[in-house]
C-alpha cells in the first residue's frame, strides 16, 4: 500500500504549522524584555522562513487563484497583488531575521524591532485573510 499526499493536503499541513509558529512567535514577544529568549525566536523565524515559501509555492501551482479568475476575471488585480504579497512578506520576514540575528547579544530585543516583528504577523494574518475571502 502507497500512501500519496496530494497538494492540498500539503497545503493544510503547511498553513496549520504556520498558525502554530505564529501563536509561538506572539508568545514570545509578550513576554517581558528580561525573560525573552532570543534564540528559540530565532528558531521559530527560521521555521517560518522554511514553512512560508513551501506554503505560498503550492498556493501557486498551476497558476496563483487560476480556477477563481475563471469564474471570476474581475479579481486579477487582486490576484496579482495578493500574488506580489507573497515575496514582500518573506523578503520583510528575511530581514527581521537578520536583524534579530545581530541583536542576539544584546539583553533584550530592541522595541522596535519587536514591532516590526508583530506588524510582520499583522500583515501575514491579513493577506492570508483576504486569500481565504477570495476564496469563499
């Protein structure tokens, strides 16, 4: 007996690990500056760095929302923007990375960047919000 895993069933996979890297990617930015260990975030942002791309790949096979756009042609400008998302939000997540990497020694990660960090989340939420809209 072959057991066979279709795209949509990776797909799932993919998008329910990142639900969970993101609940764990809030969780360590709530706690306190003093308590917040830098490294297990870094873990968790390589995940994502790992799980995003896989996960907006099987998004576009075939052709990104091509089966909707066939009903419905009135939404390729979204489509296309929805689409565009996809590279900005792994480029902005590469970065906050890197930035996290260089504030590994300080004590306790910069405000700032623990914004930008929550915005990031922000925006994913979003897109994939508005993906599922399209969707429906």
């Amino acid at each position: 007996m072959s057991l066979t895993v279709t795209s949509q069933e990776l797909l799932m996979g993919y998008s329910r690990l990142e639900y969970l890297l993101l609940g764990d990617l809030r969780a360590i930015l709530d706690e306190p500056d003093q308590t917040r260990d830098q490294r297990w975030l870094l873990a968790v942002l390589d995940s994502l760095l790992e799980t995003i791309p896989r996960e907006f790949q099987l998004r576009e096979e075939g052709g990104y929302m091509s089966e909707i756009l066939e009903l419905k042609p009135f939404l390729s400008d979204l489509a296309l923007s929805l689409y565009a998302e996809h590279e900005r939000l792994f480029s902005m997540l590469s970065a906050l990375r890197e930035r996290v990497n260089l504030d590994l020694s300080a004590v306790a990660l910069e405000d700032q960047l623990a914004m930008k960090l929550r915005d990031w989340m922000l925006l994913l939420m979003k897109h994939n919000r508005t993906e599922r809209r399209v969707y429906q």
